[in-house]
C-alpha cells in the first residue's frame, strides 16, 4: 500500500499546480479507498510537495535571515563611530522599568536561580491567566498557560506541539520571517498568501482560496509586523470560521496587541478557545527583549505539548527572568508609558513620510511599525536600503524581507523625536535622489 501511495503522490506532484484544491482531496479520497490513515497520507503528501518545491520551485531567497546580517553591518557601523539611525530592527529603544531590574536581581540574591518547571513558575502563570481574563471576558486558568523563551520559541513550540512533518501551514504574508524558517525547519510544508496595500492587508479573500483540508495551521498575527494592520472582530471571526472549515488550527501572534492605535485590537481569546492558540511576550510592551520570556494560551493538553517541547530543546526559562516578568505585569505605569510613546513616533513617521510624493503611506493602526510602498518603478528594497545605510547613515528593512513586497519598506518607530524626523529627512531626500 505504501508502494500505491507513492505512486499516487508522484503523480500528484508533477502536474503543473502544485496548489490546486481539487487535485489534493481526489489524492486523499484515493488513500481512504486504499485503506490509508488519512491523516498519514496527508502528512506524506505535504512533505512530498514541500520537497518538490524546495528542489524544482522558484528559489526563495533567504531575506529574513538576510536581515540578521544587514542589521549587524548597521550594529558594526555604530561601533565604529558612525552616528547610524536604526530603524531596522523591531526592538524598542527603551530598556526594561526599574520595577523589573529590581526584581531580577532580588530574585537572584534570593536564590532563584535553579532550575525550574518547564511550563513555568505557578505564579507567573497565575497572574497571566488572571490578567488576561479580566481584560478579554473569558475564563482562563493556570492549565492554560505555559511559559516560554520570547515570543520566538512560543511560535516553534507551538507549530511542534499542533502539527507533524509534512502538515501544511498556512502563512499570511507580509509576515516576520522566523514563522516559514521554523516551519520549514520542522519539517512542515509552508503555504504562503499575499495580502496587498490596495486591498488593505485583508486577507480573507485570499485565505479562502488557499486553505484546504492539507491545512493543519493557520497563523496570524495582528496588530501586524511589518504593516501594523489592527484585525476588526468581523475580519478575526471570518479566518476562525475559515479555520473551522478545514479542521485547521489558528496561532494568533499578539506581541502587539498592546500597540493599537484605532481602537481596541481584538483577541482571538474574545472569539474562540477552540483549536486555537494565543501567544504574546513581555518584549515590546516593557522593553524586555533581552530577557527571552513570552507565553502560550490554550487548551491544557497543547500548554503541556508546547512545555515537552521546551523541556526538549531548553530544560526551562530561568526562575529569576520569570519573576521579572511578574513584576513587569504589576507595572501598568511603564507600559502605558511606552504605549504612548510608540504611538506618538508612529503618527510622527506618517506626518513625514506622507510629505514625500514618492511615498505611498497608510495612517498608523497598530504595531510600533510603518510599512509604506515606494512609488518607483523597479525599486529594490534591499539595493536602497544598503545604499541609504552606507551613504545617509539610516537603517531601514527592505520590504523584501517580510514576503513578495520588493517595493516597501519597513520603518521602526524607535527613535526619539528630533533624530526620527531626521531620519524621515534622509529617507525621502534620498528617494529623491534614487528616483
């Protein structure tokens, strides 16, 4: 039988649309013929393709890890003297409060400092279902909620803990890069969507043609990085119930959703506990990037999944950084400070992009991020950017990073106000020059 579903897929991968709905489910409706574990011939047939692609589809340039190397000539740069204005990077300027140093290091002289659980310390865990319960209406408890290493290993974590080599992942593009290398890394097949600057990032539309009963994940992630797209209700219900269609689960990536600007972002927990997953992390709101502590919500089976896998790759997040983070939720001062603050920088890059007639730019929504669209034709993301950085001392990331958006560019709202209309400055006088 094995044997028969081989032949099958092969046939399944050479034809021309690799994509086609149709095609795939009359391939699973012969595996059940055959007496196969539909799940099984799903998983094979994604793997298959995925490998197909790798080998003989367009070639995909690795852009997001590109970015790591263009930020270190920015961070190099710096060190050698030249005043370089970084926008590159989606890493806030502010450092951590007082209130969280203080606590580290108390619970470090009180000897925090041992391992520890890997799904994390009760009272973190506590705090955050506690928290997140009284902001969104449902009723979380601690089962529901595992601590995690940054919002980067609550993503890996979670797309092991839901899915298996060869499932499909559905991405909404522009997109953080990391989702398709850590899919891809664990064996997953990668499905990209477009959503576009004319049709406001809504991705709908385009999520309905691409799902299909291959899909096991679909993740969003809303106030978006690099768009700063603030998700309505009515948008969020109609992915869940797209997601509900094929049996597919949804990861929503909400490290942002304290940056909404147009009104109160929505959580996928106000819609939905059902084969869904939160994630979120103490970086962007309390400036803690350097101290690697996010968290997970969901049901409790996938919480202790998303802990075995950490328990695997990292033991568990020290005890001190997590009691950290627990007073981080009690300072409600200093993340409503930095709220504020990315807000106010957000409308300032507008008001300055907006005056260059080059520049295509949607008011701020969300995020701490401008992703406006180049009105130059042939216009290179990664060609501009490395000449802004080297001739007017000004990182941004190429648009190219974050999916098929050659023509953008993505601005960080992370510099005080006198150098980030400096910025904007450069930026456009040199658009004027490179057009």
């Amino acid at each position: 039988m094995l044997e028969q579903l081989l032949k099958l897929c092969s046939e399944v991968i050479s034809r021309e649309n690799l994509e086609n709905t149709e095609t795939l489910t009359k391939a699973l409706e012969e595996c059940r013929r055959l007496n196969l574990s539909e799940d099984f011939a799903r998983r094979l047939l994604g793997l298959l393709l995925e490998e197909y692609s790798r080998l003989y589809g367009p070639r995909e340039r690795e852009d997001g890890l590109g970015l790591r190397a263009f930020a270190a000539r920015a961070r190099e740069m710096r060190l050698s003297g030249r005043p370089v204005m970084r926008l590159e990077l989606g890493e806030p300027d502010f450092s951590a409060p007082p209130s969280v140093v203080e606590a580290a290091c108390k619970a470090i002289s009180e000897g925090y400092s041992k391992y520890g659980p890997a799904i994390g310390i009760t009272e973190l865990r506590e705090a955050i279902a506690e928290k997140l319960s009284e902001r969104f209406g449902v009723d979380l408890k601690v089962d529901n909620v595992a601590i995690t290493a940054g919002g980067t290993f609550a993503t890996y974590g979670s797309i092991e803990a839901l899915s298996k080599p060869g499932d499909e992942i559905v991405i909404i593009e522009p997109a953080w890069p990391l989702y398709s290398h850590q899919a891809k890394r664990l064996g997953r097949k990668v499905s990209k969507i477009k959503t576009t600057f004319e049709e406001d990032w809504n991705p709908v539309k385009a999520l309905q043609e691409k799902v299909s009963k291959l899909t096991k994940i679909i993740i969003i992630n809303y106030p978006n990085n690099p768009t700063g797209k603030v998700l309505d209700p009515k948008t969020l219900k109609e992915i869940l119930e797209i997601a509900e269609d094929v049996g597919a689960w949804v990861i929503s990536d909400e490290v942002y959703i304290d940056f909404s600007y147009n009104g109160k972002s929505t959580s996928i927990l106000q819609l939905s506990t059902q084969k869904t997953l939160m994630l979120n992390s103490f970086s962007k709101t309390w400036g803690m990037t350097g101290f690697r502590v996010g968290y997970v919500v969901s049901e409790p089976e996938i919480v202790k999944k998303v802990a075995a896998a950490q328990n695997t790759a990292i033991t568990c997040i020290p005890e001190f950084i997590q009691r950290a983070a627990l007073a981080a939720l009690n300072d409600e001062q200093a993340a409503k400070r930095n709220i504020e603050l990315i807000g106010k920088r957000l409308n300032i890059l507008y008001e300055e992009l907006s005056k260059s007639s080059l520049i295509d730019v949607k008011p701020p929504q969300g995020a701490m991020y401008i992703f406006p669209r180049i009105k130059l034709e042939n216009f290179d993301s990664w060609k501009f950017a490395k000449a802004l950085l080297e001739e007017k001392e000004v990182a941004v990331a190429p648009g190219a990073c974050f999916g098929d958006y050659n023509n953008h560019l993505r601005i960080s709202a992370v510099l005080d106000e006198k150098p980030l209309r400096e910025a904007c400055k450069r930026i456009r006088e040199f658009l004027e020059k490179y057009g």
